[in-house]
C-alpha cells in the first residue's frame, strides 16, 4: 500500500517571451511562469506560490522591485499547474536580477526542499 502524503514542487520557470530585450520590448512586457506539480495523493487547494524580483544592481542594497502571490486552486494529484504572474512592462532595465520563487508548504508536506528557487538572471539589458 502507498502511503498517503501531501507533496508539491516547483518544477522550473520560464518567460513569455523568453528573456530577449527586444522581443520584451516588442511584447509590451515580460510574464513569468512558474511549473508546480503535485507529487501527492491528495488534491490541494488555497496553495499561495508568492514570486520576488531584486534588483541587483547594488548586491549589498538588493531592492526589491516586484512581489506577487498568486492563490492555486484545486491542484489534482499528478497535476502539472502552470501558474502566469502578472505581466510586467515597466521594470527597470539592470544587467542582472534576483528572482526567488516559493511555494507555500500545505498542511503535513512531507518534503518541502523543491517548493523554493532562485535565480540570477543576466544579460537581458540591450547594449
């Protein structure tokens, strides 16, 4: 018999468009995914996935420059859920940011190591 567990992850992020300057420009934006999976036996509703943006132009002052949480429904067992933040079209333009993404541990998660990322994200500025 499997046992039962709760179990989410972040599986990965992406952007649309992908991170090109001009095609962030040309688009009017820049929306961030992010791939949550739920690798449980139960169906898990009211999970807050919350996205960080730093600025990283000043590491020892990181500002940060969004903050957003987005509530997932009724996440099905084996479900893959890609979750759209908010598009962003007025982000300064820096030579690299800090993106942190991270999920929410619901109730009697028996692993909580993959419901947080970060990325250094570089070379998006147009020269």
């Amino acid at each position: 018999m499997i046992p039962q567990q709760h179990d989410l992850s972040i599986l990965g992020v992406d952007f649309d468009p992908p991170l090109n300057y001009e095609l962030i420009v040309s688009n009017g934006g820049i929306t961030l995914l992010v791939a949550v999976e739920n690798r449980g036996s139960f169906t898990e509703s009211g999970v807050n996935l919350t996205a960080r943006l730093m600025d990283r132009a000043n590491a020892a002052k990181a500002r940060e420059l969004l903050n957003e949480t987005l509530t997932l429904d009724d996440v099905a067992v084996g479900e893959v859920r890609v979750a759209r933040f908010m598009q962003v079209s007025d982000l300064p333009a820096r030579d690299s940011y800090h993106l942190v993404v991270e999920l929410a541990p619901v109730a009697d998660e028996v692993d909580t190591a993959d419901n947080y990322r970060a990325y250094d994200i570089v070379g998006i500025v147009r020269k």
